[in-house]
C-alpha cells in the first residue's frame, strides 16, 4: 500500500476514554500510513484531540450512521474502524493491513482480555467468544465492528451499516450483506486489542448480552445462509424450553469452549461470570423468538 493510505474513523458518544484511543493510534508503528483520525458524534468530556477531525453530529446517532458520515468523509481507500473505548496494541493496524489481500474486504483484530475488573472479563469473554487473541487466524462468518479494517469500495458498493438495524446487529449484518457479494471476511489474531467499556457490573453485563441475544433472530431470519449458529427460527416453538433451559444451555457452551481452545483457561476464574452472560444472552433469543408472530420467520 502507498503511504497515507488508511483513514481512522472513531463513533464517540461522550467516551471518557476517547483521548487515549486516539493517543494508541498515534503510537502505530504504521502511523505514517495513517492519512487522518475522523472522530464523529459527541464529547461532552471535552477529551477529542484537536488534531484530529471533528465530526459533531449535535445529538446522538446510531454508530452505524457515525460510521458510515465517517467513512463518508474519509479520503483513503481503506478505512480502520474503531470504537472510542478500544485501545490499539502499537502494531495492530500494522498486522491487520498485511492481512488485508484480495478477495477480502473487512480484516477484524482480537482482543485481548485483561486480568483485573472481573464483570468487564467475563463480558468481553462472552461478546467476542471466538475472536480473542486466543483464537486461530481464520476467514469467518462475521466480524464485530469494534476495530475494523475496510475496504472502502466494497461498503461503498453494499451501501454501508444500516442505521436502523438494533445496535449489536449493525457490523454482522454489513458483514452478511459483503460476503453476499463475494468477498471474504477475515479475522486476524494477531491484531490486538483492549476493550475497556463501562460494564463492571453483573446487571450491567445481563443487560448487554440480553440486548444482543434479543437481535439474533432478526438476522438470523434475514440472513440463514450466512449466520452460523444453532438458534435459527426451527428455535422458535421451542423458545419456552429455551428460556428454562437457558443456564444449563450456557453452562455446556462455556465449559465445551474453555475445553477446546487452551488459551482460555488463564481465564478460568471468569467462568461463572460468562456463564451468566451467555445466559443473559439464551434469555434474550428465547424471548425474541417468543415475541415474535407466527409469520415472522417468512
């Protein structure tokens, strides 16, 4: 790639770490590559850099609408996507960027847990389950939009993250929508990442994956061929059972998984707590499905 030819554009919504996402894109080893920081949204903290570009959007939007004005406004051909509570290993972009080759049109990095607030672990064990820094470099299904590189072409010719998808549901949807038109979605191990969200409780995390587990029906609906999962719309008779069932369910999808991937067991200690969370997240499909009318699966 030429220099200069990566954009960074930045969802905020008043993130009280958004100075220190900016300041670990700063100290890429690929910073020259780096042609502009775009934040768009809002920064009631005052923390936006003012070197950077500001896109104030005056009241809050959907982070796919923040992404897309982003990209929108972007110069390069590819764009690095990265939320305002991410925080880049110095040679992230760097490995993502040599994993960017044709046919592939999105590069995801990992993430990499810390040791410390133990309900922040156990969500981001659950959230990013299979695309931790533990996990194998892999073309996959789909990819959280968390720190994203992208070619700007292809979310150009897709027409970009719906903004009226459930939050959650934005990046796997766009994901589909790419593989669709034949590119490839690629997950780079080796590109790390710090996720530090304000979720430090257990209501906060039940909360967070019960959300998520309440938008997978609607895209596992829309998009079967694509989504890779046990819980598509056959489920829904059974979402009753599901709901009952919704511990023992997290418990055996947890402990296989622990079991499988070595790396994970460092972690072991966070076990209950993603347990619950991946409970949260059963509750949450068991009741989209139930909420759902007889004629929603088509």
């Amino acid at each position: 790639m030429p220099a200069a030819s990566i954009s960074v554009v930045i969802p905020n919504l008043h993130s009280p770490i958004i100075d220190q996402v900016v300041a670990s894109i700063e100290r890429q080893t690929i910073r020259h590559q780096i042609a502009e920081i775009i934040v768009v949204g809002l920064d009631a903290p005052g923390r936006v850099p003012a070197h950077v570009t500001w896109l104030d959007t005056g009241v809050p939007i959907h982070p796919g609408a923040a992404r897309n004005r982003g990209i929108a406004h972007a110069s390069t051909p590819l764009v690095a996507l990265v939320d305002a509570d991410c925080l880049l290993a110095p040679d992230c972009l760097e490995r993502m960027l040599a994993a960017m080759t044709a046919p592939r049109a999105v590069v995801g990095a990992a993430l990499l847990p810390e040791h410390g607030a133990y309900w922040l672990l156990a969500d981001n064990l659950t959230t990013f389950d299979g695309v931790l820094a533990c996990d194998q470099s892999r073309a996959v299904p789909a990819l959280p939009s968390f720190v994203m590189l992208l070619d700007r072409a292809a979310w150009h010719c897709v027409g970009g993250f719906d903004p009226h998808r459930p939050i959650g549901g934005e990046d796997y949807e766009l994901c589909f929508r790419l593989r669709r038109a034949g590119h490839v979605i690629w997950f780079e191990a080796s590109a790390r990442v710090h996720h530090r969200p304000a979720r430090t409780s257990a209501a906060t995390v039940w909360q967070h994956l019960q959300r998520y587990g309440r938008h997978t029906p609607a895209v596992l609906r829309q998009y079967p061929d694509m989504a890779q999962t046990r819980t598509g719309p056959w489920l829904r008779p059974w979402a009753p059972l599901v709901l009952a069932a919704a511990p023992l369910l997290a418990a055996a999808d947890v402990l296989q998984r622990f079991w499988r991937v070595p790396g994970l067991r460092r972690w072991w200690y966070a076990a209950p707590g993603v347990i619950w969370a991946r409970c949260a997240w059963y509750w949450g499909v068991a009741e989209a499905f139930m909420a759902a009318a007889p004629s929603g699966d088509g």
